[in-house]
C-alpha cells in the first residue's frame, strides 16, 4: 500500500483517471472514543451502553447509549441520569402494563440497565509534586548538592565520576497499544472500579486523547501492513478516518481483496443493513441511456462491488486483529 504524502492523488494519477474512473473507500471508526474505553474496560461496544465525557459534556457516545437513552454528544452528567432514569420509567409502566405481573428474564435486564460513565484521562501534577517533594526546599542552588563537579586535594575541580542512569528504552507502538487495551481481567476490573461514574475538575489535571492517538496508530499500522502488498492509496484523514483509492485494484482481476466470495459477503451485508442499492442493470434505469453507456454504468458497479469487498476485507481483519469496528463508504472521489 502506499502513503498519500501531499495530496490524496499524485499530479500523474488526476492525469490519468478522470473523477468518474475512480474508486474511492472511507472508513470510520465506530463511535470510536467511546469504542476505545470500551475495548479497555472489557466490553462489547456493539452491546453496551457508555458515554466518555469531558468535565461535564459528553464527548463520545456508544450506539446502544444513543439508542436506548437518547444521550448524545454535549449532554451534562445530570442530563445522562435523566435520560435513563426516564427509559427505565417508561420500561417500567410498559412491563406493569402486560398481563403477567411477572417481568421475563430480558425484561428485567432491561428495567435494570444503565449508561455507563466515564471521563477521559487526565495528565495530572502528580508526577511533578513528587519531584519537587524529592528535593528539600532552599537546596535548589546549594553547590555541595547539585554541583556536578567537586575538587580533589589539590583544589582543583573534576567531574564527578557517577554511574549513568539507567534509561529504559521507549515502548514501540504495539507495546503502547497492549499496556492499555490488552490488560488481564484483574485490571480491567480494577480499572471499572476507580474509573466508572467517577467525575472529574478542571483542577485535578489536562484532558489526554494520547491513548486514542496510540490506538489509531495501531489501527493504521494494521491496516497499512494488511495492504502492503497490495496497489491501494492510504490517506489518514483524521485520528478516526482514513481514504483509500483502490482504482487500481478493483480494476485488476488478481487481487484476492476483492475476490467473488468477498464480494457476494459485502452484497449480503449491504442487504441486511439497508435497502438494496440501485443497480444499472434494471433496464428501466437504462432506457435513457445508449447501449456503450449502459456497459460503463455496469462496469462501474463491478467495480464499486469490488471496493465495498475491501473494505469488508479491512474491517473484518481490524476486527479479528484489534477488535474494533467500522464503517465504510465507496464512491467516485472523496467527498462521497
């Protein structure tokens, strides 16, 4: 695969493929803050309700929280307890309306779910207070403490022969990636426990997006070693989207990114998840055109058909790989 350095297209390629001829993917990450303390915490966003927030605003919200509870993106830690408090309310009148005074089992999950919450992490003082606790007060400029130099018997001064400190070297980028969304139950668990509905103050530290910034570098990396051997042109387009032109892959018969089997699983998928996609084939959507347009008209479906089976290619190996979920568009050029 390669990278889009300046510019989604090189000067060459605008040459040669006119807007029509392309094909071009995005892909999103799901809800993908929020997606990301889920994975951290040990749980499946696809299920669980869960607002991140940022001192009193929600900043990312999962599906199954937008859908249950109507919360949304701004909502106030009180407005989250309001929503569920009148979800469960209108669940609860439903269920006493029923016949049996008994509530089934999925029922009962359902009076007793709720939106989980959680801030995001904070840089805060502390690490800087414990150095400054380290050394006594009024001996920041004290020479017998600080100078790195002493003298000998002569009075003259030499350097201070020392043992250099020992520097551990630097995670990579997979290190990084598993010290926070691969930790063992145990950790996950204590983590739920001093992390959810805790609020936090302007006060206590700076909000961090480094570990959303650490997962989408993984998630690229992923991507980008997945398409390595392949013709496909990556653009990141931001922390949680990125571009792909796989013109000339679609257009090539030996890829197995858009083999036939693929393609039928990215068909069904379409199917399953809306309605079916106008399709030139139908002689009525032809009739204005001539019989060489009609041909290209097809043509180009193939070739979306095929771009839609590398993006379910990419998101099924993200998932398998990571374990996080996304979305994926097919077009012309990118602002479709």
């Amino acid at each position: 695969a390669a990278m889009a350095s300046s510019g989604f297209f090189s000067k060459s390629a605008q040459d040669t493929l006119s807007k029509e001829e392309r094909v071009v993917l995005l892909l999103d990450l799901d809800c993908f803050y929020a997606q990301c303390e889920c994975l951290r915490l040990g749980f499946d966003a696809a299920k669980t309700p869960l607002a991140l927030l940022q001192w009193n605003s929600v900043l990312a919200v999962t599906y199954p929280a937008r859908q249950r509870f109507g919360v949304k993106r701004g909502d106030s830690w009180q407005e989250i307890r309001n929503k569920v408090s009148r979800a469960k309310s209108k669940r609860r009148s439903k269920a006493n309306a029923m016949e049996s005074p008994v509530a089934t089992d999925s029922q009962q999950v359902d009076q007793n779910d709720t939106c989980l919450a959680i801030h995001v992490p904070l840089l805060t003082t502390e690490s800087c207070l414990a150095v400054a606790e380290a050394t006594p007060a009024g001996t920041e400029n004290n020479p017998k403490i600080n100078n790195p130099y002493q003298r000998n018997a002569n009075n003259v001064q030499s350097p201070v022969t020392t043992a250099p400190p020992k520097i551990k070297a630097p995670l990579t980028l997979e290190e990084d990636y598993a010290s926070i969304y691969q930790m063992s139950p145990a950790q996950q668990q204590n983590c739920r426990k001093k992390e959810l509905g805790v609020r936090r103050l302007s006060h206590e530290g700076k909000a961090s997006i480094e570990p959303y910034r650490i997962a989408s570098a993984r998630i690229f990396q992923t991507v980008h070693s997945f398409l390595q051997n392949s013709s496909v042109v990556i653009e990141r387009a931001s922390i949680d989207e990125f571009f792909l032109d796989v013109t000339a892959t679609v257009k090539s018969d030996e890829s197995d990114l858009c083999s036939d089997e693929l393609v039928r699983d990215a068909k069904n998928e379409t199917k399953r998840k809306s309605a079916e996609p106008k399709s030139y084939q139908h002689e009525e959507d032809c009739l204005e055109f001539s019989e060489d347009e009609r041909q290209d008209r097809r043509k180009e479906e193939v070739w979306y058909w095929k771009g839609a089976a590398i993006a379910l290619a990419i998101r099924r190996h993200v998932y398998q790989t990571l374990g996080f979920t996304l979305t994926a568009g097919v077009g012309n050029k990118k602002t479709i």
